[in-house]
C-alpha cells in the first residue's frame, strides 16, 4: 500500500499518470467514444423522423387535394347531429320530456351522412324484395324462404365496399 503511493507520487514527479488517473482518463476516453456512436444513432433518428414526417405530409396534403377522406368527412357532418342527440339522451336522463319528431330528424341527418361516405341499405322497411341469403335473413327460424322468393324486409341490413356488415332481417310475404 505505502509502495503503491509512493509509485504513483514518483509517476506525478515525472509527469506520468498514476494508476487512478490513468483508470480516470481510460473511462473518459471510454465516455467520449459511447456519446460520439449516440451521437451518431441521434442523427440517425433525427433523419429517419424528417424523412417521416416528409412523408406524413405529403398524405396529409394529398388526402386534402383529392377530398378521399371519407371518414374525415363523415365526422365533420355528424359531429353536431350526434352532440345533439347526447343533449338530449342528458334530457331524457334528468327526467326532461323530449320530442320523438326531433330525435328522429338527428338519427335521420345521422343516416344520411353514412349513406353518402357509403354505406348502402340492402333494402327498405317494408319494402319487397326477392330472397337472397347472402344479403337478407329470416326473421323466424321456423320457416327459410327460398332464393328469389318475395319477402317483406323487417330490419334494413347495411354493406359497405361490397362487403354485406349486416344482412337484412326478412318475412314471408303473406300470400
């Protein structure tokens, strides 16, 4: 111990580094090799986050140019139809009487706007159709229809892009 102090006592006279501050210089040199690779990983990150949000503007620009944001616009068109419906489901909550005629005006401007962005009713309350099981389903499981047979729709069904989400729900039609 006192042979290692007076070791690094004669390394300081002579102008040479004692074994801690050599250890010292080692983990600083250590350090300044690690902040210059996360330095160079940083500007990698930085580049690759321009060249996304480059990108993320051009399909933000084009969406804007070519109005193809249907769902953009739907929101748009039901935000206040859809504010006014949960006024008055708060109305209905607090024991206030509200008009049946209003709400379905509001679930009315609400349909409307789906339909435009694409949403396609498969037929009509009411409405005859000839039977087909891969857009109608019977309402009662006692008695299927045939394909083609006239049935009356109970419950319009709903595709969108050509993909049936909800079959309508059909009747015999009573002869």
């Amino acid at each position: 111990m006192m042979l290692d102090r007076l070791y690094d006592a004669w390394k300081v006279l002579w102008a040479r580094p004692s074994s801690g501050e050599s250890a010292a210089q080692e983990e600083l040199l250590d350090l300044r090799r690690r902040m210059a690779e996360h330095s160079l990983e940083l500007q990698d990150a930085r580049s690759a986050l321009a060249a996304l949000r480059s990108r993320l503007e051009g399909l933000e620009k084009e969406t804007r140019v070519n109005g193809d944001n249907p769902l953009h616009e739907l929101f748009e068109n039901i935000a206040a139809p859809v504010s006014q419906l949960r006024m008055q489901r708060h109305m209905l909550d607090s024991g206030s009487s509200i008009s049946g005629r209003s709400v379905m005006a509001l679930a009315g401007q609400v349909v409307g706007f789906v339909e435009k962005v694409g949403l396609q009713p498969v037929g009509n309350t009411g409405e005859e159709i000839p039977y087909d099981p891969q857009t109608a389903e019977p309402l009662s499981r006692d008695s299927f229809p045939t394909r083609g047979e006239a049935v009356i729709v109970r419950f319009v069904g709903y595709r969108y892009q050509g993909k049936v989400l909800r079959k309508a729900l059909v009747e015999r039609k009573v002869q």
